[in-house]
C-alpha cells in the first residue's frame, strides 16, 4: 500500500514539475491560431507579411530587451547567439520555402507537407540529441499526421507525387524541424527574450533577402494591411512564440512540435467563426484525429519521464 501511494505520489510530481509549462504553451498555440486569419485580412503575399511581423516583433523584443538590460546585465555567449542566428535562419528558410509553394500551387499541398515537420524533428532528436522514441511516439504522430491530412482534405492531396511545388513543402518541414532542433539547444541557457530577438531578426533578414530575389514590392500596401501586421508581429508573433519558446525551454522539441498540431485545430474553429468557414464530417473527425495522436505522443512522454 505505502509503495503504491509513493508511486502516486511521484506521479503527481512529475506533472505538477511540467503543468506551468504544458498551460503556457497552449497559449501561445491559441495565440498563435490567430496567424492565418490574420495573413487573410492583410491582403498581401505570405513572404512580405512574414518579414513585415518578424521586424515587427525583433523591435518589439528588443525595446523589452532595453529595458530589462537597465534592471540586471544581461551575459550572453557569443556562440549561443551563433545558435539563435541559425535558428532564426532555420525559421526563416522555412517560411520562405512554404510561401513559395503556396505562391505556386496555393496553400494545402505546401501546408500539408510542412506539417510533417513533427517527424523530421523526431529523426533529429535521435541523431542529435540521443533521444530514444518508442514505437508509441511514432504511433501517436502518425495518428496525428492523419488527422492533419482529414482535416486539411484528403481529395486535396492527388497531386503531391506529381508537382513539383510538393518540394518547397517537404523541405519547409525539415528546416521548420531544424527551427525546432537548434532551437531547443539555444534555449538552454539562453533567456527567451533574447533568444527570440535574435531568432526573428535573423529571420525577418533572410525572409526579406528571399523577398527581394523573388522580386516581391515591400511597399505599395494599404493603411489596413501594415496595421494588420504591426499587429500580427507585436502580438501574435511575440506572445505566441514567447510562450512556445519558454515551454521548448523546459520540454523536449519532440515533445512541443506535435503538440504544435493542435494549432491547426484551433485556426479551423476560428476560421469557422470569424471567417464563415465551415467544416465538413470528414474535417471535423480529423480534428478529432489530431487530438487523439497527441494524447498518445504525450502519454508516451510522460511515461518516460516517470521511468526516469
């Protein structure tokens, strides 16, 4: 009896040790659910909206890195913001490469293999990191992975194996992965704050570098459309991925990066909503999919960590 209670007990422990970490992190999910919707009201290419909200939100962080440099000195080696620079181009390349595949063959096909990310950022922590992932992590993303397509739309998807376009989504997912990855190492000893002022920085300069090769105006907007990403970098792009930075600092990437599915979810109620988009049967069971692989993913994860 005494032996089962300790087990309780240590059980409660290890969840109560990770609930602060798991409750910020679906806020930033909810926060960061509002992008798409934003990126519809904005009305202009992806690529140009994603420099605009990572300029955006590198001045942000960086008037709160001001400030916080007045109250306490702020020691950061120079070979984490090395880290935080290959991260941020990572993230960069990433959106870059998703926004091409969306310019050419519109947004499911690249959207859909982008979030086959979860599974390169499996792979990565085996090689990188050492992590030993059962056969019921890989069940659990799989599942997920279906619930992505069901949700998104199978019918969609015919002609993956015969564009070309499949390319920049396959290879948005690994650099998405790599995002991930490298980041998950930066964040070590790294504040968040820093950490992400460097990331979008880095970003917005490889995303604007992208923009310009491809020709894309920076100018020539509407009022409505640079308030919208103003908006979408100071507030979506700052909360949600601080919350999802400061959980990656205290979970496994492989852990986060499947629970980052969810986010797909919650944009389809929210389009729903706001955006009278609705969804049919096959959708909503996707949804109900995705949540279902990662309760498994994340039932696995915790067992582990009880073991240990």
């Amino acid at each position: 009896m005494n032996g089962l209670v300790i087990i309780v007990r240590i059980l409660l422990m290890k969840i109560h040790k990770n609930l602060d970490s798991f409750f910020i992190l679906s806020i930033g999910l909810f926060v960061l659910a509002w992008g798409a919707l934003f990126i519809h009201w904005a009305n202009a290419p992806g690529l140009i909206i994603t420099f605009y909200r990572n300029s955006v939100a590198s001045l942000v962080l960086l008037i709160f890195l001001f400030g916080m440099s007045k109250k306490k000195k702020i020691h950061i080696s120079v070979n984490r913001i090395r880290v935080a620079i290959l991260a941020g181009m990572f993230y960069g390349v990433d959106v870059g490469l998703h926004a091409i595949g969306v310019n050419l063959s519109g947004a499911t096909v690249p959207t859909v293999l982008a979030n086959t990310a979860p599974i390169w950022v499996g792979l990565g922590a085996i090689l990188f990191f050492n992590e030993s992932l059962s056969i019921y992590f890989w069940s659990g993303l799989v599942v997920a992975m279906l619930g992505v397509l069901m949700l998104v739309g199978v019918d969609q998807l015919s002609n993956i194996v015969d564009s070309v376009d499949s390319f920049y989504g396959l290879m948005a997912a690994v650099f998405y992965a790599g995002f991930f990855l490298v980041g998950q190492k930066a964040r070590e000893s790294m504040d968040p704050f820093c950490f992400l002022f460097v990331a979008f920085a880095s970003a917005s300069i490889t995303t604007g570098l992208i923009a310009m090769i491809l020709g894309q105006p920076f100018t020539g907007y509407s009022m409505l459309t640079y308030i919208i990403c103003f908006v979408y970098g100071a507030v979506i792009q700052v909360g949600g991925w601080l919350c999802v930075t400061q959980s990656l600092g205290k979970l496994p990437a492989s852990t986060v990066s499947p629970i980052l599915l969810l986010q797909a979810v919650i944009t389809s109620v929210l389009a729903h909503l706001f955006l009278n988009e609705y969804l049919n049967t096959t959708q909503y069971m996707g949804g109900a999919v995705v949540l279902l692989g990662v309760f498994i993913v994340q039932r696995h994860r915790t067992n582990r960590q009880i073991d240990d």
